[in-house]
C-alpha cells in the first residue's frame, strides 16, 4: 500500500509563522511609475474604512496629483517625523507613533523608499517588517523595477538604473499581492495629461522611459514575477494540507534523468517544452544502490545532463531511493509539476524482472501526462557494464573461510538435527559473507555452501551425487534462498554503506558552515576553506579573490602564492566571465588546475582553483566530488559575501562617523574658536584706535577681555591636542605616587577666575589613599570638570568638590572624587551620551560655549590611568554630580 501524504514541514513551519500574531502583509505591485498603486490602494482603504476598520495612513505619497489627495479625506493621518540631512528637513514616516497608534491595517506608501540618515531603519521596507512583527497589517505599494533580482534586466530594458531595491524575498513574505496594471497608450495619456510628471519630467520621461516597448516590458515582469509567488503560495498550501497534487493552475516541468545515454537529449526537450509552455522546469535524478556500482563514465555522464540543465536555466535535484518510478511520481505529485518528461524504455531484457521505468512511470503517474522522448539522435551511450577493476582476492578467501567454519559446524550438529536443518547454517554463512563484502563474494559464498553442502551432508557422502530425488529438490531450493537472501544482503549493505558515506559528508558539511558561521576575518575564512577542500577531496587547492582590475591569490593548500603563466590566465578567464575554465573544461584545458567562480546571488566574489599532482589524463572529480565541491564553494561564497558586507558596513559606519565628527569639528571651529577670537580683535583694535580717548580702567577692562578670552581660546586648542593625542595613542603618561589632595588644589587655583562668581566647598577626608596617576592629567580631569561646573551653574550658586578613601572588594583601596554643582542637571536620554566627543547638551535657555571634547577628554585620561568617570544627576536637587575613581597606590 503506498504511504498516506503527510502535512510538510516546511509549508506547515510558514503557515505557523503566518499564524503567530504576525500582522498580514498586501502588497500594491505596479509595472512602472502612474499606473495607480497609491490610488488602488486608499480606494481599498476607504471601502474598508467604510466597513468599521481602523485604518491609519503611516505616509502616502501623493505627488501632487489631486485625485489621489482627495482619497485621504475621511482616513486618520498620522504627522510625519522631521529629520535634518546636510541643512534640509526630510520628512519620513514616524515609525513609533505608528506603532504607538497601533491601528488594525496601517498604508505605507513607497515600499522601496529609503529613509533619512539618523533614522532606525535605512530602508522603509525594515519599517514595514517591525509594524508586522507588532502584529499590524500593512498594505503598500511597489513597482516590480525595485525587485533586486530584476534590477538589471529593467536597467538593460530602460536604461535607467533604480537605485532603491528591496529582496525578492519581500514577495514570498506577502500574504497578498495585487497587480495594478493599465496599458501602455493609457499609461503615456495619463503623463501626457500631467497625472504622473509635471514639466520638463514628464517630457524627458515620454523620450526615454515611458516608451511603448519599454512598459510592455515591464508588465511581463510584472505579471510573471507575480505568477511565481503566487505559484509557491500554492504549493505551500498543497503541502501543509496533504494535498495530492498536481493542482494543474499553471504549467511545470519535471525532466527525469534516468540513464546516462539519454540524460543530455531529454534535458534539451525540457527547455523547448519549457519555452513552449512559458513554464518553470527542474532536472531531477534519483540516486539509487546501483549508483555506487555503476562506472565512472556513467556517473559522470549523469552529472553532465543535470550541470546542462543549470546552464539551461533549470533547478536540478538529486533524492536517494530505491523505486525510481514511485519516487519521481511522489517529488511530482508534492511539487504540483504537471508533467513529467521521462527517456524511451530500453528493451527489457529476459533476466530483468522489474518493468522499465518509463513503462512503470506511465502506471504510476495517474493524470500527470507524461512525455516519452525516443533516443534517436541522442549520443551514444556509456557501456552498461561496470569498467573491469583488479578483483580482490581477500574476500574471496575470507568466504572460503566462513564455508569451512559452517562445514565444520554442520558436522558437529549433524548427530542433533536433520540433515535439511544443516542448509540453515550454510544460508548464515551467505548472510554475514553478503553483509562483511558485498554481492559477488556473497553469489560466491552461495555456490561453494552448495558444493560443500552436497558433499558432505547429502548421501552419497563425500561425493557430489545425489541419490535421493528429494535431496535434489532440497538442494534447488536451498540454492535458490541462499541467492535471493545473498542478493538482499548485498543489496542492504549497499544501501548502508551509501547513507553512512552520505551522513559522513553531510556531517562534515554541517561542521564546515558551523566553522565559517564563527569565523570574522577574511583569512582565517579563506584558509578554512582551502584545508576543507584539500581534506575532502584530497585536491590542491589555491583561492583567488579581486584586488584591483584582476584577481590574486589568497590563501592555498598546501601553502601557494604563485601560479604559472596558462593558470593565472584561466582563473583571470574565469573571473571576468563567471565560468569554469582550466582543465577539464571548454576553456583553456592547457592549464594544470580547474578553475571555477565562487558566486552568489549578486555575482562572483572570486575563484577556485583545484589541481592533483598525479592526475595524469584522468578527469580530476568524479561526479559525487564535483556535487560536494559545489555545495563547498557555494558556502564559501557566501561567507566571503558576509564577510565583505560586514566590511562594507564598518567602513560606512567609520565614514559616517568621520562625517559626523568632521562636521561637528567644523562647526565648533566656526564659532567657539571665532568667537574668542573676535572679542581679542575686538578689544585690541579699540586700544589701538581710541588709546587716547579711553580712560585707565576702560584700558584694564580691555586688556582683561583680551587674557580671559585669549584663555578660552587655549583651553579650546588644548582640548583639540589632547583629543588628537588620545586618538593617535601618543597619549604618554607618567605615573607617580601622587598625594591627591595636591592635584585637587592645584586644580582649583587655576579655575579661581573661572569660579569667581560661584562659592567653592572643599570636602576632602583626611585619610585620602596615595594614587598612583599622571599628576598633570590628572589636574586637567578636574580643570575640565570644575570649567563645565562655571559654565553650566548659575553665578552665585555652589560648587562643590568631595574627596574621600572607600575599601576595594579584593582589600585595596580607592579613591573617590565627586564634583558636584547646581546647574540645571543633565537630561536623563543624555547621560549615555555625555562623554562622546564634539556632543553638548542642549540647555532650555542657550548653548554653553565649548568644542564638546572636555568631558570625553576626561574619560579618556581617566581611563588610561585605569580609573572610571560617571555622570549623574543630584537626588537633593538640580544639579550634575562627576564621580571619579581610581585604584590606591600599592
């Protein structure tokens, strides 16, 4: 009876995943820009919102086309959030007053748009995903140019690049997709008509991108795009209902090679089938026991037909079993291919029970047709035997050994059973000579039990006669359980062997993802894969990556950075043109290593190349090597991609970062420096000009200006070397058993004019600890500490500065300094942020003059020293509180 269906579960793993609170997703899908997406889209959401649904409008965007404007009327829409850009404010969708809303169905128009910098997410597609996790439904809108895949058919169909894009898998995530379409005439109306552009854009879009052909275009992929989502919705929902398929809604091919001969010739018919159909196809092969004994040229030859069908365009698998037509019928059925393209049956011959596999498929496949390709025209076959090897004469005498163990052990039971009871032990001897060597040991083992049987436990003994007629027919008998028992045997240790050499690969694939899923640096990277590849197919390997114009090589096993001249020109070859090359292929078979390209779903990240000293002429992998190099490289690409991506990432994030502080730099040369400057100018032009005119303590006024003003001026310029001496780890400390209170003192005598206006409290213990610490740095901690107490707290308030010693847990002992004022405080979202450089603190009243370095210059030298700085806020009253601690000296 054949296996009821089962529930997959993978489809039933997606369907939970829809299922868990997620919010549903519909997406808006259009050709091109003006075919009415956002106008579809609000006119689904009025009826809705007509219904008793709550609706929200996150961000649409109208362009100014008033039919679609008027649709907004009635629908609840959300403020946009302002973000500053290079001196502009953009407008973006405010993602957590959406969330904070949290309405049933929320519109986010423009699914590939990317955000402001300084947003949460880059890309508003990230903002989409966060509102389903929270479980809101979304509908949105996307044209199908932004898809990544079609990315560049749409840039050689129009020769405009969309630089916006989101991953294919945004489709296979929604729950629905609606295709809002409109034809070409109409379409370039509605521009003529100023529905989609305004003025020169409308004119230079009709002259280039809205051509007749161009949207023609772009509707195919749109409505295909479309089809093969929602083809994979149906074969999801086919699996996780059991559902015998094939549900025959649109077209799909399944080309089944069999036998080596005509693998190539059926692979050819499945493409024109394929095209005739405008249907997707996959090769399939199932691999059964007989694989390991058929030949090298047949194995490979299978092979061969499954890489034509890649390059052809199809999906190829390979699935273990033992009954080839059951297996193609049940990959069919799950799958919901409507055909299946099978080889001619080859003539049955007389010692082969088991019908042809097209005859047994056409049985089998019930109302799936079925494509019986003929062999004429196909390339000869390989030959149907196994290539003779030297036989090995060790198991041929172990199953010698075995039958004189069985004899001997019948003789001793031969005075306590019956003589046809003996034939029990010969048929074990089979058993275990089919399980320990295989087939032909096993047929051997069989017909020397016979010989043995008959000459030493049928009578006439020791003779090979038979006299009894019914010893004859016990003999037939015995002969035939003991091949059919061998034959199982064999057939089950053949099967064993195979799932023990595939668990073995699959494990050691599973330890190599797990070895690159730890690895961060590219060479380490390289070099796991290099011994991976040389260990499991005990191969030379060498790796190339790009550097510059051409490639170079990487990383090797054994150790190899250098290539000779006919290599390198293969594996530049095969970079530039994403193919195998080298030997063994089409191109450049001169060289003495086989190239092939490292490649992902954006393209090759670089080469491979193997070679084997002693190959001579023979083909360097077999095809079950050639499958485990693939499933090798194609895990190494994708390392190597993650790996450069996070190198991308760092590098943008340091350039980000670079901006900011460039930014942050300039900003605080254009006005903190300039203003000291302009007050020194100011007063020292005065003395020149009216030196007469100005009395004695008008005089002294000015010149106090210009010391005060050129000291804050200092103070800015020594910030900036300091920073720059931490950042360029030039920073060079002297440390000394210093008494604390010295430092604190002095200190505090160089900001006497700076708190001239406040009252300053000294509250040091007695017993303060001996530290260890740069004397001078340490000054200018708390110079830079009681400067921000001057500029931050009122005239007249107090500053206070506290010392004192408190035991360390491992015994030692620590030194605590708090500089305490009575400023306005320091906003709660801005403590984390209070030490990064060139960062102020936004006062309610106005901004403090100050580059933003003195406090992360204090938590520099701080820690250097090997102590920590905190800022808090005062629980009395308002007010900051800069706690410093640092270790006693031994």
């Amino acid at each position: 009876m054949p296996e009821p269906l089962r529930p997959s579960p993978d489809a039933l793993l997606k369907q939970a995943v829809r299922d868990s609170g997620r919010g549903r997703l519909k997406i808006f899908l259009g050709a091109a820009p003006g075919v009415g997406k956002t106008y579809e889209m609000l006119s689904a959401a009025q009826a809705r919102r007509r219904e008793g649904a709550d609706v929200v409008v996150g961000v649409v965007e109208t362009h100014g086309r008033a039919e679609t404007a008027a649709l907004l009327d009635g629908l609840e829409v959300l403020p946009r959030r302002q973000e500053e850009y290079k001196g502009r404010l953009l407008e973006e969708m405010d993602l957590d007053a959406l969330l904070a809303r949290r309405p049933a169905l929320a519109l986010v128009d423009e699914f590939a748009h990317s955000n402001a910098p300084g947003s949460r997410h880059p890309k508003r597609s990230m903002d989409v995903e966060e509102l389903l996790a929270a479980g809101i439904d979304v509908w949105t809108t996307l044209n199908v140019q932004h898809l990544e895949s079609l990315n560049d058919i749409v840039a050689r169909i129009t020769r405009i690049r969309v630089r916006e894009t989101v991953p294919d898998a945004v489709l296979d995530l929604a729950d629905e997709i609606e295709v809002v379409d409109t034809t070409p005439a109409d379409l370039i109306q509605r521009l003529r008509e100023g529905k989609v552009y305004t003025g020169r854009t409308a004119v230079h879009a009709l002259a280039h991108y809205f051509s007749p052909g161009n949207l023609t275009a772009l509707r195919e992929l749109a409505l295909r795009r479309t089809a093969q989502s929602v083809d994979a919705r149906l074969r999801d929902h086919m699996q996780a209902h059991a559902i015998a398929g094939p549900w025959p809604a649109g077209d799909r091919i399944l080309v089944c090679v069999t036998r080596a001969g005509t693998g190539a010739a059926l692979v050819r018919y499945g493409r024109r089938l394929a095209e005739r159909l405008h249907a997707p196809w996959t090769a399939l092969h199932v691999e059964t026991a007989r694989h390991l004994q058929r030949s090298e040229a047949e194995r490979d030859a299978i092979a061969e037909s499954l890489r034509l069908a890649e390059r052809l365009g199809a999906e190829t698998a390979t699935i273990p079993g033992q009954d080839v037509p059951a297996e193609i019928v049940a990959y069919a059925r799950a799958q919901n291919f409507s055909h299946i393209v099978v080889g001619k049956p080859v003539r049955r011959r007389w010692w082969r029970l088991r019908r042809p596999v097209a005859e047994a498929l056409i049985a089998a496949a019930g109302e799936i047709p079925v494509h019986v390709v003929g062999g004429a025209g196909h390339a000869p076959s390989p030959p149907e035997t196994p290539a003779r090897e030297a036989v090995n004469p060790r198991p041929y005498l172990a199953a010698c050994g075995i039958v004189v163990l069985a004899t001997l052990l019948g003789v001793g039971l031969r005075h306590v059973l019956a003589v046809s009871n003996i034939s029990l032990v010969f048929l074990t001897a089979v058993l275990v000579s089919a399980a320990w060597f295989g087939l032909w040991p096993a047929l051997f083992t069989c017909l020397v039990s016979v010989l043995a049987y008959n000459f030493f436990f049928l009578p006439p003994l020791y003779t090979f006669t038979i006299a009894d007629p019914e010893n004859v027919v016990t003999l037939v008998f015995f002969l035939a359980a003991a091949l059919i028992a061998g034959n199982l045997a064999a057939g089950v240790r053949a099967q064993a062997l195979a799932a023990r050499q595939r668990a073995r690969t699959t494990d050691q694939l599973y330890q190599f993802s797990r070895k690159l899923a730890g690895v961060v640096g590219m060479d380490d990277l390289l070099w796991a894969t290099a011994y991976q590849i040389a260990a499991m197919l005990r191969v030379n390997v060498v790796l190339l990556l790009p550097e510059g114009e051409s490639i170079a090589v990487r990383a090797g096993y054994p150790p190899e950075d250098m290539l000779d001249e006919a290599d390198f020109a293969a594996a530049v070859w095969c970079w530039r043109n994403n193919r195998p090359a080298g030997r063994g292929a089409d191109t450049l078979p001169g060289a003495r290593r086989l190239f092939l390209p490292l490649r992902t779903g954006s393209g090759p990240v670089g080469v491979v190349g193997i070679g084997r000293e002693d190959a001579g002429t023979a083909p360097l992998l077999d095809p079950e090597q050639r499958r485990l190099l693939d499933a090798l490289t194609d895990q190494a690409a994708i390392a190597i991609e993650r790996v450069n991506l996070a190198a991308d990432v760092d590098r943008s994030r340091l350039e980000a970062e670079t901006e900011r502080l460039r930014s942050a730099l300039l900003t605080s040369l254009s006005h903190d420096l300039r203003t000291p400057l302009a007050a020194i100018l100011g007063s020292a032009s005065s003395l020149e000009s009216y030196h007469a005119l100005l009395d004695e303590a008008a005089q002294r006024e000015l010149l106090a200006t210009i010391r005060e003003e050129a000291e804050r001026l200092n103070r800015f310029v020594g910030n900036l070397l300091d920073m720059t001496r931490l950042e360029s780890g030039a920073l060079a400390l002297r440390l000394e058993s210093t008494d604390p209170g010295e430092v604190i003192g002095t200190a505090l005598a160089r900001t006497g004019r700076l708190l001239a206006g406040h009252n300053v409290t000294l509250d040091l213990a007695q017993d303060l600890p001996t530290v260890r610490l740069d004397a001078v740095l340490f000054e200018q901690v708390l110079f830079n500490l009681l400067d921000n107490a001057a500029k931050y707290a009122p005239a007249g308030s107090t500053v206070q500065v506290r010392g004192w010693r408190e035991a360390a847990p491992g015994g030692s002992d620590l030194l605590r300094v708090q500089v305490i004022d009575e400023g306005p405080g320091i906003p709660e979202e801005e403590l984390v942020r209070v030490f990064d450089k060139f960062h102020r603190v936004r006062s309610t009243d106005h901004q403090r003059a100050g580059t933003g370095l003195g406090l992360a210059i204090c938590r520099g030298f701080i820690e250097a020293m090997g102590g920590h700085i905190t800022a808090a806020n005062r629980a009395d009253r308002t007010g900051a509180v800069f706690t410093l601690t640092l270790p006693g000296a031994p």
